[in-house]
C-alpha cells in the first residue's frame, strides 16, 4: 500500500515538473519571439514603409562608408524627380534640453526640428490641431509630452520655452543672418504617442520650414523621401547620380566615384535601423537572428522534454490501457484520449506560462532587458502563434506514446510489467543527447554575452567612473563657468572641473568638418552640381 502511495506521489511531483518545465519554456518562446517582432517590424508603423527612403550619401566624410547627414537641398532636387511622391527633412539631433512651462523647468524631453509637410509624410495621427507650421516658433508635441508639460492633452494654444533652441541663428546666407529666435513657442497641435520601436520619438517637434535650406556647408540633416512604387527605387538613384555626374562633367558613373569619391543610394525605412549610417541606428541582424533561433530552440528542448517525460510513462500504463480495450474501447479512440491528455497538460503550461510572463513585465528590473512593451493585447498574433506552438507540442508529444501503449495485443499486456523496447529506449537516448546538446549551446552563447556584458561595464576607461559626476547647466550657468569652475575647485574633496557638450561616453556623432570631397571638390561645388542638375531637371 505504501509502495502504491509513494508511486501515486511520485507521478504527480514527475507531471508537477513537466507541466512547470513547459510553462517556463512557453513564457521565454513568448518573450523572445516579442523581442524578434520589436527589431523586424521597426519602422512598420510608418506610413507607406514599404516604399519610404532613407537618403544617404557614401565617401563623404573620412573613415565612414553611409551616412544619412547631408544638405537640406538635397531636399529640394528630389522633391521635382519623376516618381518621387514627396520628401521632408529633419535636424540630425534629438535634443534633450531643458523645457520651461510657467517657470518650471522639465527635463529630458525630446526636441527636433522637422522641416515641411512635417509628421503627416509619416502618418502620424494628429489628435488635436494641425501640424502644418507657418513659423519656426511653432511646435507639435506628442500627448505623453503634452500631459506632463500641460497636465491635458489638449494643449493647443500653450507656450513654453526652450532657451537653447530660441537662440540658434536663422542662418549665415539669409537676410536675418543676425536675429535669434526669441520668445515663447506656441504649440499648434498634438500628436498620438509614437510606438516604441520607430525612429520618431515622443517629445516636442519644431518647425525647421527654410532654414539652412540653401546652406551647402550645413550637413546636418537627414532626408526621407517616399516613391510611388518600391520598383522605382533604382530609377530614382540612378537620375540622382546622373545629375551629379553631368554636373561634374562625366559618364560613367564608376569614373565619378573613383575621382570624386561620393556616392548616393536610398535606404528603405525596412532596412535603416540596422544599417549603421545614423547615430540611432542600434539594430543588429545577427542578434535578431540569435534571439530568433533561441526561441526556436527552446521551444525543441521543451518538446523534446515534454514528450521523454510521457514516454516514460507510457510503460506503467500499458496494463489500464489495454485493459480498456478488453473492455470494448477502441484503439483509435484511446489515441485520441491519450494525445488529447497531453494537449490539454500543455494549455494549462500555456496559461502558467502568461502568468510568468504577466509577472515578468511587472518587474522594473526585468523590463530593462526587454525592448517595447510585453503585454498580450499588444501581440495577439504572438499570442496565437504560442497557442499554437503549445497545441503542437501537445500533439506531438503524445503520438508516439500513444500508439506505443496500444501495439500489444490485449492479452499479452496484460500478463506482465513492461518496459520500453530496444527502439524506444534509442528514441528516448536521442532525444535526451538532443536536449543535452542545445542546453550546452545555449548556456554556452548566455556565458559568452555575460562575459562581454561585463567586459563592457568593467573595462578601464581611462578614468575613475564613480568620482566622476555631471550635471546639466542652465544657460545662465554656461555664461559663468569661470565662476563656478572657481567656486567648486575650492572645495577639498573636488580635484578638477570640465566641460563639455554631454556627459563621458553619451554622444556618438559630434560636429565636424568634411573639408573637400576627394579629387578637390568642394561642397560649395556640389552645392552648384544639384543647383544645375535640379534646373534641369524641373526643365523637363
């Protein structure tokens, strides 16, 4: 009697684990496969993404294949192109500087200046107002940004300040040269809140309108440019360089690059985040691909897993089921009920599986390693893809065991205990070499990241990360950094005092010079290269 309890005992605690095993290995197929739709679908919120350019230019600066900075009149020559719909520019920086609503001061809100038709050649929702400017001093500001500026959504009419952008001069080749922009910025409209894996960000965006438009020395914007089919993306290209070419007085496209050493394409939206040409680039292929196979194996170890496990148990219930089939049951019947155990084992792994999840996301530390949101109803066809995967690992898992427990004729199972035979031991020693294989695969990628995760944390800097601190300064404080360089140098425990344009180790594009193009070509004479290629252009 106690040898009966002690097995009732142990099959339970054998399914307890399993069903627990399974639950874990769905919740990570689910967090994996979110973090793989993240990076995949980046971009795809953006109207017409799929026929939507990045404008980017090669050899322009030293040591750097692409980059997407370039001229705003760039803008304007492809704006006449046959096949070009429309383009927009915007400033190449996300400012993070201080915003002033009535005297308070608000920090770390995104700030960019966006030239004309604005968000609206991104299809981005306008829930209140316009987003068409008529000035620079107007904005467009996001409905997260509008309540935590405003305390309402409806912030249509509100002004607030950002010192640092008021004064940024109109630019050295127009008449105004001089003046700064003054005063308050009026907010004329507010945006839906951005989605998280999109180059647009939630904050402030500020009309650009003409400004540097005809500046040929300012490279500090990036331009999108939206065809009207994906088919004519190389038809574009090649009237781009055709106009430079002409211009410079070549024909062969080759010869221009070898002498001048400048080269253009359009990067689809699909593609920019991984391409590296911008500074917000952060994608990597080669670690989606990782996260991918990831998911996929881990969903094979849980199978693999689940299924050695109901094998085992099919031997010590070789004698009820036959018994069953004495009694009249049919085989097939007792396939469907074996198979139809395990499917409905999996759904209650499944639902333990979006509890770990569920609390998972609760977790602020857990969060951090995630990129965008986790939560069901955000994925539903993730959600189903798992149900799926859950409802064939049921499957799958059962059908050898099933027909296994239902080859003995009826009598000769029932004389005696069994065990697995010759092939299903081999079957159950290959499944668990498998599992052991992908197991050591997959600690050993976990070791690899650690290691470099903590290379990056703990390699030598050149200086002392915990004696080093920042702070922003007002722009009153930058006008007396001598004063307060003075002031804090007197204090015992401060050795030094520095300044700079961020804090050590935040910025990874900073101003610079590109010079002459190679061969000696100016970018005042690429300036006058689109000027003349431009008139001809819209001359056709």
């Amino acid at each position: 009697m106690k040898s009966l309890l002690y097995q009732i005992r142990a099959h339970k605690l054998a399914y307890a684990l399993n069903v627990l095993g399974l639950s874990i290995a769905l919740a990570a197929f689910y967090l994996f496969a979110t973090q793989v739709e993240f990076n995949r679908t980046y971009n795809h919120s953006v109207k017409d993404h799929e026929r939507t350019y990045r404008l980017e230019v090669g050899g322009f600066t030293k040591n750097q294949e692409w980059s997407c900075y370039m001229i705003r009149f760039f803008e304007s020559s492809m704006k006449g192109m046959t096949h070009v719909e429309d383009v927009v520019s915007h400033n190449m920086v996300q400012w993070r500087l201080p915003v002033f609503v009535n005297g308070n001061q608000f920090n770390d809100i995104m700030s960019l200046q966006i030239g004309d038709p604005g968000l609206d050649f991104f299809g981005v929702k306008m829930l209140y107002g316009t987003s068409q400017y008529a000035t620079r001093t107007q904005a467009v500001v996001t409905k997260s940004v509008a309540e935590q500026l405003f305390g309402t959504t409806d912030a249509v009419g509100r002004r607030f300040s950002i010192p640092q952008v008021m004064r940024l001069t109109v630019g050295e080749d127009t008449p105004s040269a001089s003046q700064q922009v003054e005063g308050e910025l009026e907010v004329i409209g507010v945006a839906e809140d951005m989605p998280a894996n999109s180059f647009l960000q939630n904050g402030i965006y500020l009309g650009l309108k003409d400004l540097f438009k005809d500046d040929y020395n300012e490279w500090s914007y990036v331009a999108y440019v939206r065809l009207d089919s994906p088919n004519n993306k190389k038809v574009v290209e090649k009237s781009m360089r055709k106009m430079l070419m002409e211009a410079y007085g070549y024909n062969d496209w080759k010869q221009f690059v070898d002498a001048i050493g400048f080269d253009i394409r359009l990067d689809c939206l699909d593609d920019t985040y991984f391409s590296g040409a911008s500074q917000y680039d952060k994608g990597n292929k080669n670690l989606v691909a990782v996260i991918f196979w990831s998911a996929i194996f881990v969903l094979i170890v849980a199978l693999l897993n689940y299924s050695n496990f109901v094998l085992a148990q099919a031997p010590s219930r070789i004698r009820g089921i036959n018994t069953r089939r004495v009694m009249g049951a049919s085989a097939f019947g007792l396939h469907i009920e074996f198979i139809g155990e395990c499917v409905l084992l999996s759904i209650f792994a499944l639902l333990m599986g979006m509890l770990w999840v569920k609390l998972f996301s609760l977790n602020d530390d857990c969060m951090s390693l995630m990129s965008g949101n986790v939560d069901f109803m955000e994925h539903p066809e993730l959600l189903g893809l798992t149900l799926v995967s859950t409802l064939t690992v049921g499957i799958l898992s059962g059908i050898y065991p099933a027909f296994y427990a239902t080859s003995f004729t009826p009598a000769f199972a029932l004389k005696g205990s069994f065990g697995l035979s010759p092939k299903g031991r081999q079957i159950r020693t290959l499944m668990v070499c498998v599992q052991m294989v992908v197991g050591f695969v997959l600690s050993l990628y976990i070791c690899v990241m650690m290691c470099q995760t903590r290379h990056i944390y703990s390699s030598d800097y050149g200086f002392d990360k915990d004696e080093v601190l920042f702070t922003l300064l007002s722009t009153e404080g930058m006008k007396k950094k001598d004063v307060i360089s003075k002031e804090l140098e007197r204090l015992p425990w401060v050795e030094s005092v520095a300044y700079g344009q961020s804090e050590p180790g935040d910025a990874d594009v900073f101003m610079q010079w590109g010079g002459q193009l190679r061969g000696g070509s100016s970018p005042r004479l690429l300036y006058a290269a689109c000027q003349q290629g431009l008139a001809e252009n819209l001359g056709h």
